[in-house]
C-alpha cells in the first residue's frame, strides 16, 4: 500500500468520528521505519555519477551467461566511486584482503546493503581497499561513497556489476524498472535464423529453400546496440511466432527462484530462452512447403525491430 492510499484511508477513519485513534494512528505511521522505506525505494539512484551512461552499459539484466541469467546490469569503469543506490545498511562485504588464503569468488570484492522492505543491491568486482571506517559504519546514506570500481573476480575489463533484489533476494529486478531513464533511440539488432544440430549450424535467410528430415533447434541472434552501435546487449521484449502463431512472448523485468530455477515473469526458465548463447525459438518440426517465422525485439526504451522470415521447406528421408 502506497502512503497516499495509507493516508487516504486515514482520513475516512477520521471522517467516521475517532479523532483519538486517528492521531496515534498518524504518530505511528510517522515513527515507524516503513514511512521512510516506502518514499526511499521510488527514489534510487544509479551507483555511478556519469552523463555518458547509455554508451557506458555494457550489458543488461536477463542476458545470457552460457549456462544462467545475468542478473545485473554492467557500467564499463575504472576506479571511479561507487554510491549506494538508496540508504539502508551493509549486510554483507568480502575482500580478498580479508582472507589472503581464500579462493577468490566470482563476484570479486563485492558489498550488499539492505535498503529496508525485502529490497537489496550488490556491487561487484570491486578495487582493493576499503573505504576507510567502512567495516565499522554499517548505516549508509543514499549517494555514500562505498568502494572504488575495478577488475576483481571473474571479469575481463574493468567494470562494475550491480543487483537490485526484492523480497529477500528470492527476486532479482531488472534495475531498468526503477533507475532513472537511460539515452537509447536505436532498435535491435535481429540477425538470421540459425538451425543447430549438434556442434553444426547453418542459417536460414528470408526466402530460402530448405531440406531437413526431422525437428531441429532453431534460434537466433538479437541484441540492442545502445546509442554506440557496438555494444552487444540483452533486449526487454522477445516475442516469437511461427506459421502466424505466437509460440514464445519473454519479457525481463525480473527473475525468481522456483524451487531450484530461476524464471522470469512469464514462467520461463534460462533453458527456455537461450540456447547455445542465442535466443532460442523452439525445437521446431516445419511443415513441408512454405513456412513463416517473425521475430520481435524491443529494447527497454520502447524501440522495436521485427523481422520476417519465409522459406520454403523441402521435408527429406
Ligand atoms: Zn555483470
């Protein structure tokens, strides 16, 4: 419930007479934590103070990782500050100098903070070296210095890798849906369609003929430039029809833990979407004859790119 609704409600209580409780109603609401957390999680900011944002984001929320989701979006950075996205407290840090005979994890040095509500951020990959009185102040306030980017832990260039969770860390957002707007005016970018059978692949153009005895993986590769067109991003909005019927609509806007899968918000699991590092289509089984396939992209920003294919299908012993 939103304070506005909260405070609505209030008010027809006091319409109904009880001024009494109406007063210590208003002085809990006020004294209680939950105010403050409910104004704090509309207002976070990006972790990074830069204008040149959208060429920055390298990739975004959803994308895939050979095996599983990436669940988080990656600002390309260098030893630049790193401020917590709201205020909350730090419930989790690790530094390599904090245990030199360790392994090093994949997320690097790495923070978490809790911002109240069941909401969470991560940053990864961080640069050596604390901030100073770091361990010891575990409130920080929205915009606080809480480390420096670096290269630390499984990645190649120096960037930062940052979450937003919900409900504990059970949903993963994609930060797009709450960070202020970032610059990106082109559409994606839809390949061909590629049919796999194991390690080969050949591609399937618009008007192609083609001969195929059984159902084979079809997929293809789609993804956003930004406003530089060589960056290689994730899109929001799949959606893919074949013979004229949609088959497969995905949309990134989150990812949840059911049972021992992550599936986004349309109930799909990794497994589903990619295949081989391409979105996947589906194991498709073509009719013989002519045969239709159209792929919809769209970006965060709204830009959209569909592509049709139609070919001909020539079915073999
Ligand atoms: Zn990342």
């Amino acid at each position: 419930m939103n304070l506005k609704l909260i405070f609505r409600k209030l008010q027809s209580f006091k319409h109904k007479k009880n001024n009494l409780i109406y007063n210590f109603l208003i002085i809990l609401l006020i004294g209680s934590p939950l105010y403050y957390l409910n104004s704090e999680t509309l207002d976070f900011n990006w972790p990074i103070l830069t204008d040149s944002l959208s060429n920055r984001l390298t990739s975004l929320f959803g994308e895939s990782r050979g095996d599983h989701f990436h669940n988080g979006v990656d600002i390309s950075s260098d030893n630049e500050n790193i401020l917590s996205i709201g205020s909350g407290t730090i419930v989790y840090s690790r530094y390599m100098s904090d245990n030199p005979f360790s392994g090093e994890f994949g997320s690097g040095n790495c923070i978490w903070i809790n911002h109240g509500n069941g909401m969470l951020s991560a940053y990864y990959h961080l640069k050596e070296g604390r901030e100073d009185d770091f361990l010891n102040r575990r409130i920080i306030k929205k915009g606080d210095v809480i480390g420096k980017t670096g290269n630390t832990g499984h990645s190649s260039g120096s960037h930062l890798h940052f979450i937003i969770a919900k409900e504990n860390g059970r949903r993963i957002i994609n930060p797009l849906t709450i960070l202020s707007k970032v610059e990106d005016s082109k559409p994606p970018f839809i390949g061909s369609l590629i049919l796999t059978n194991g390690e080969n692949y050949t591609y399937i153009n618009d008007g192609e003929n083609i001969n195929i005895s059984r159902e084979f993986p079809i997929t293809i590769n789609i993804h956003d430039t930004g406003e530089k067109s060589g960056q290689k991003r994730g899109v929001h909005i799949v959606e893919f029809s074949v013979n004229n019927k949609v088959i497969k609509k995905s949309k990134f806007d989150s990812i949840s833990l059911e049972g021992q899968y992550w599936t986004n918000e349309t109930g799909l699991r990794f497994d589903d979407l990619y295949y081989k590092g391409n979105y996947y289509i589906g194991d498709l089984n073509f009719r013989s004859g002519q045969n239709n396939i159209e792929v919809r992209a769209e970006d965060f920003n709204g830009n959209q790119s569909i592509k049709y294919f139609t070919f001909n299908v020539n079915r073999i012993k």
